[in-house]
C-alpha cells in the first residue's frame, strides 16, 4: 500500500500544475496518469496573462514564452470579409503584468511541467497508471480515501491518501465513481478540428479569426511558434466522419492555404459543450478542469479555468494539511471559483451563438445589427474579469477578491522579489510592528529597501483603495485591504473557521 497527503489522478495541464504547487509547500503526492508520455499534438491553444504568472511562479516563464506567441487581436467576420466585432489585446498588459492573451503548443508546456516536477522530492509520478475505484475511510478530520489504481501491466495497487484531486478530464473516472452530474448548457456543437505546421506564415492572418459564414461558421486562429488551427462547423444531417476525409479536408482549406503553405499533422472531430458539475468537493475527493467544468473555445478560457481551479485548491489544501486551516476552508473552493467558470461559460457561449448561426436570415440580421454597432463606435463585451465568489477573503474592504496587481520595474517582476505564498504589504514598518504569523510568508513596508522599486505603483494601489496596508492570497487575489493588525487577525480567523 502507498500512502500520501495528495493522490492527484490526471497529469495534464491542471494536473501537473497542481501537483507542483503542492511540491512547492512540500506536501507528499503521488499524481498518476492513464498514459505513458504526453500527448504529442495541440490541444488547447490559449492562456490568458493570470496563467503565465502562474508559469512564473513555477519557475517556468522561459518555457512558456518559448512555447507560445502573444495574440495581437481577436475578430468576428463576415463572410464577405467586413469586421463584426474586433478585440484588440497585444499592446495592453494585464493586471497580472503580461499581455492579455497567448497562442501556445501544449506538449511543450506539458513537458515543462512534467519536468518541474522531479524538482520537488515529495512528489512522485506513476505513468501508464489508471484508477479504478474510490473509497473513503473514516470521517472528519480522520478521513482517508482509499483508491485502486492499476498500471499498464495490470497489475493492481493500493493508494490511502488524505485528499484525491480528479484532474481526469472530460470523462473523468473520479466524478464518475462519485456519482456526480453536471448541469448542461444545452450547448453542444460538432466541429472539425485541424492543426497544422507552417511553412509560409506570411500567407495566414496575423489575428485570430472567427468567421461568420451561414453556409460554414470557421474558426482561424494561431497556435505556438510555427503552427496554426482551422476549426469547421459540422452543419445538422451531416456525417463528422465524412469530415475527415483528406479531400473534404483539402476543400476545406483551400480559401487558406496553397500546396505546401502547411503541413497537417492533426484532424479530430470535437464536439464543443457547455457543462458545470453540481459538487466540486465530496468529502476528501475533489474535482478540478474539465472533470469539473467545460467550456466551449469560442472565448479560449478552458484550460485557464482548470489552471485557475489548481491554484485556488493548491494554497488551501496546503493550509488544510500543516494543520493551519479547518477543513471548512476546502469548501470556499467551489463557491469561490464556481461564479466565474459560470461567467466565462455563458460568454463563451453567447459568442459561440454568434459564430454558430447557419440560418442565413438571422445571420444576415446579426451582421446588420454588429456593422450598425460598430459603425457607431461601439466596443465589444469584455470577457470577464478574473474575480472570485464568495469565500475566504475580507468582505466589504475594497478589491477584495480582485488580482493584486504586478508591476514590472526594469524587467524585474514584483512577484519575483516577494516570492511564494501569503503577503502583507503595508505602507511604513511602523505599520506592522511586532507582528508575525508562520500564515503569511511575507512581511514588508513599501518602503523598505526590498520594495523601494515598486513603491509608486503600490503606494498608488494603496491610495486607490484607500488604506495603509493589502494582504495577498498565495493565489495573487486580494484578501483585503485596511489596516496590518486587522487584516492579519482576519486571515488566521478565515483560514480557522472559514469565515468570508
């Protein structure tokens, strides 16, 4: 039998940013996987600026950036070409201190991960290794969850762990085992899927593009270095598979390319749903990603939203397992990220009605209506902004449950100077004095010698909200801003009783 603090089942994406989050406190895991090496070919294709500081704070932002490339724009067309709705991205930066929006190749970024993790000497990786079945032992604080794993042999094992996280995917065995539905969207949409490498990129789109046709709704978008995505609606009565015959594929794309601009190296039939699980936390097991939410692409927030579900349950089930936090806290994990999976769902899928509309009337008014729009200066809805529901922070003190933003001083990150964990920053020393907590990692006035960089934009953070000090959650999210003392004294008393 293996016994560990954390079995995290699913080595993707969220999986493997999990389990490296939970390496970083130094929390025993053991994270298992179906398959035995990473799938060599793009699935997901867009991280927003919160995902790569969280590659940041996994050591991992060269190999992120070499992984991906910054999208200057997203636009909705016509068939004829005119511009609907146009989102300009490259020449912002995000509250998170990086442009909005990035194209990556996921197996690069997924060996990155993988390899981070045999920096941290408590967790361990089984490959080829599937789950079988869940049961949980004791109860309260006493809790243990029993699973029967089995690897590529067959060969059968025993895991007793404290808490199971499904990072399982779609179809996801830890969800099933506990029985768990999902509420339904009613959104569900077959289209083809084609990757492909480039050969002339100075013949592609410089932005991504969601084209608006009646007779075939297209999606064109760019993907990591060197590489490209075309994606086809599947129009009602016909056959997917027909769809990945190399003829269709080539008529498909002859609008795009000419021989040789590409080479195709992945063709696969998706189909783009809208689902949410009713529980994310049964007892010690939880669900993060797709086992707990999917979202259709249109808004490029899937794989974000799973990355963000591990950062949220990481710091907790860290608090949770040094004995520092009830385990109440884990239950602020859903009610926390439900609200904005919930928001970028319907926006993705209000965006997919736009694009999906095959009646060739309603299309021609939706064009009208969106020309008509634009022609008058209008600017599009802008996706959601990152924020957290109700749950462990200081309600009713100003950003609380917002990002704390970073700042970027001579190309030094202000995360990278703070480090890992829990902040309090406040304006002058005098203003924590004699305070300490082993709850926050980091204690520090503006105006000591570590902050003296960044002390215009905090101090500016700090006059805007009005207070003379902030504390940060270990997620980067706002706690609360007012006074050291308070904010210090409400934390411990949050994390202990899960009080919001």
């Amino acid at each position: 039998m293996i016994k560990t603090d954390v079995l995290v089942v699913g080595l993707g994406p969220v999986g493997a940013t999990l389990a490296n989050l939970l390496g970083q406190q130094g929390v025993r895991v053991l994270a298992v996987e179906r398959e035995t090496s990473v799938y060599p070919l793009p699935r997901a294709a867009h991280f927003d600026a919160e995902i790569m500081r969280v590659w940041q704070g996994l050591g991992l932002l060269t190999e992120a950036m070499a992984a991906s490339r910054c999208a200057p724009g997203y636009e909705f067309r016509t068939a004829g070409g005119e511009t609907l709705l146009r989102y300009d991205l490259g020449d912002t930066i995000a509250p998170s201190g990086f442009a909005p929006s990035w194209m990556f190749n996921q197996p690069d970024l997924e060996r990155g991960l993988r390899a981070r993790l045999a920096d941290h000497p408590t967790v361990e990786v089984r490959l080829g290794v599937r789950l079988d079945n869940l049961e949980s032992l004791g109860a309260g604080d006493l809790e243990r969850v029993r699973a029967t794993i089995f690897d590529s042999q067959g060969k059968p094992g025993v895991v007793e762990s404290r808490f199971v996280i499904g990072c399982d995917g779609a179809k996801s065995t830890v969800r099933k085992a506990l029985g768990i539905a999902n509420f339904d969207y009613a959104f569900d949409e077959p289209w083809l899927v084609i990757d492909a490498k480039i050969n002339r990129p100075d013949r592609l789109p410089s932005v991504n593009l969601q084209i608006c046709d009646p007779a075939r709704p297209t999606s064109c978008v760019m993907m990591g270095p060197g590489r490209h995505r075309w994606e086809f609606m599947i129009r009602p009565g016909e056959d997917p598979q027909s769809f990945l015959d190399e003829h269709k594929i080539a008529e498909l794309l002859r609008p795009w390319v000419r021989d040789g601009d590409v080479e195709i190296d992945r063709k696969a039939i998706y189909r783009f749903h809208g689902l949410v699980s009713n529980e994310w936390r049964r007892g010690h097991v939880l669900l993060a990603g797709d086992a707990a939410h999917q979202t259709p692409p249109f808004a490029g927030q899937g794989m974000c939203s799973g990355i963000r579900d591990a950062v949220n349950v990481a710091w907790k089930l860290g608090h949770v397992l040094r004995g520092e936090a009830d385990e109440r806290l884990l239950d602020t994990y859903q009610s926390e990220r439900e609200p904005h999976v919930r928001a970028l769902t319907e926006f993705s899928i209000a965006m997919g009605r736009v694009v999906c509309m095959a009646d060739r009337e309603e299309a021609a008014q939706r064009d009208a209506f969106f020309l008509a729009e634009r022609a008058r200066g209008a600017t599009p809805v802008p996706l959601a902004e990152p924020s957290v529901g109700p749950g462990a922070f200081l309600r009713d003190t100003p950003r609380a449950g917002a990002i704390f933003p970073q700042d970027s001083v001579n190309g030094v990150l202000l995360d990278d100077i703070l480090g890992r964990g829990a902040w309090l920053i406040a304006r002058r020393a005098e203003d924590f004095a004699g305070l300490e907590s082993p709850l926050v990692a980091r204690i520090d006035a503006i105006e000591g010698r570590a902050l003296a960089p960044f002390a215009a934009s905090l101090t500016a953070f700090l006059d805007e909200v009005g207070a003379d000090a902030v504390l940060v959650r270990p997620d980067r999210y706002i706690f609360g801003a007012g006074q050291a003392r308070d904010l210090l004294d409400a934390y411990g008393a949050t994390l202990r009783g899960s009080k919001s």
